[in-house]
DNA sequence: TACTCTGTTGAATA
DNA sequence: TTATTCAACAGAGT
C-alpha cells in the first residue's frame, strides 16, 4: 500500500539510472494504466532520452527526461518501481520497462489500479503543476488546516484524512497512526476545539516525518511501539495500553483504534 | 471450488 | 455543493 514513504522509497529505487541514456522501451500498450493514452508517447519518444532527476510529492512521482520528457507515476494501490541489471526479462505485471546501459528501470503493477502520464513540454506539466502542497512544506499551516476541518465539521476525522487534495500521502495506515498518536477517534467528526486541532496538525507532521525516516529512506519495519505492526491482524494490543483493538470498515475504509486511548 | 477481503482513485449516485 | 458508494483489478486467504 504505497503511501507518502513508501512513495518516496520506490521514487529513489531508480535513481541508479540517473545519467543514463534509454536505449529500449516496453510498454503493455492498452491497460488502464495508460488512461491518458500515453502509452505510444513513451513508445515512440523515450528512446534517446537522458533520465535526468525525479520529485515525489504526496503519492505522486516525476521523472524528468532530456529534451522535455516528463513521466509521471502513481503507484495506486499495489505499484513497484525497481530495477535489475543483465539477463532480466520482463514478467507478466511488469508494464512498463525502461532499458539502459547495464539496467532496467522497472513498474511492476499486478493489480494495474497506477496511472502512468507521459508528456513532452518544455515546462513540468500542469497536473504536477497543480498539486497540492506537501505536508512538511511550510504552506501547511495550523490555520489552514482548522479552516478545512471547519469547512468539513460534518465528515469523519478518518475521511478526512484520507483527501488527498488536503493531506497529500496519507493513506489508510497512516490515517489510522494519525488518530491513535493524537488519541483522536477516527469516527470524530471534523468539528475539533482548536487544542485539538492543533494536536492533529502536529501529529500529522510528525508521522510524515517519522514514516520519511523509517521507510522513505531504506524501508525498515518500524518499531514496535507504533500502532503499525499490531493493526494488520485480530487480536492485535494497543502500544500503549495494551487494550485490545478494535478493527471495523469505517467509511468503507478498515480502520483500527484503541477504545481506550481514542476518544 | 467459490467466496471474501484487500486499498486508491475517480465516476456515479444520493 | 457535498457526502457516500462502487467499479476498476489480481491475488491471497478461508
């Protein structure tokens, strides 16, 4: 389930291609993966071009190209970017492949639920344009954030949580996080009195920056005391209190909280 | 074998 | 306008 660190991770799996030149393309032309049809784009002109740099930002990549290349990529809900040297053929979910000297660059995608966008401009293309600002950037302010809550009183701290127009990279486990370190219920509704509101803002910030170091940087398992390792399964205790927890779809959505710490 | 569940986005519906 | 539901998928688990 990539999320902002798990993002941030797979981004950073083909930097070794950095410099190089594409020699060879393969794209699985017609999936939905390639809704924008940019399938024959990356077809016909990635060949030639010099992988220059790539930005993550929420749970959206870009990678740039010489001569105005841009691809973009999101991983949806089981995307892998990777890369393997000589003697590698491609598998089935391997969609699209990107030959260089010496190395593959790789998007392995089984349930196909990505969205790949390929274009050629000079500038960066305007759905990256566009994006949201990140979570750690300083335009995330407290009071922007009181703003939303208020303009949304009437959704779920869950559901919110969860828009990536607002919380660009947060996703499900890290929604559930979120609430259990701020021991807020994720059914609260968004109406927060403003030391509340303030919790959320810190707390936001702070599993985005814990999660950065832990997995962003070469995906360790985090530790025991986040709510993280004990969310997946029945049973599972609370870090803190070691009350059992509870597990229930919540707006459609499997979330998981303590009864005791979350009010 | 057949059914359920998983988690993200965006379209459809209320 | 805003909130909720569901389809797009393949694979692992029951």
């Amino acid at each position: 389930m990539p999320e902002l660190a798990e993002v941030e991770y797979y981004r950073t799996q083909w930097n070794d291609g950095i410099g190089k030149t594409v020699q060879y393309v393969n794209v699985h032309s017609g999936l939905r993966l390639f809704r924008d049809s940019c399938d024959t784009t990356i077809q016909y002109h990635l060949a030639g071009r010099r992988f220059i740099s790539s930005q993550a930002s929420g749970k959206q990549m870009l990678f740039r190209f010489s001569g105005g290349f841009w691809l973009g990529i999101h991983l949806g809900m089981s995307g892998q970017l990777y890369t393997s040297g000589d003697g590698f053929y491609p598998g089935l979910h391997d969609h699209l492949v990107i030959g260089m000297s010496k190395i593959y660059l790789n998007f392995h995608d089984p349930r196909r639920f990505g969205r790949i966008r390929a274009q050629l401009s000079q500038n960066e293309p305007a759905w990256w344009h566009n994006r949201p600002r990140d979570l750690l950037s300083k335009e995330f302010t407290h009071d922007s954030l009181r703003h939303f809550l208020m303009v949304h009183s009437r959704s779920s701290l869950k559901v919110l949580l969860l828009r990536q127009d607002f919380f660009p990279g947060i996703g499900n486990w890290m929604a559930d996080e979120i609430c259990w370190r701020a021991r807020l219920h994720p059914a609260l509704s968004g109406k927060l009195s403003a030391e509340h509101a303030k919790l959320l803002w810190r707390t936001v910030r702070a599993v985005c920056r814990d999660a950065l170091r832990v997995i962003g940087t070469n995906w360790k398992t985090p530790p025991d005391h986040w709510l993280f390792n004990r969310r997946w399964k029945n049973g599972g205790k609370c870090p803190r209190c070691e009350t059992g927890l509870r597990r229930e779809a919540l707006a459609g959505r499997t979330t998981c909280w303590c009864p005791t710490c979350q009010m």
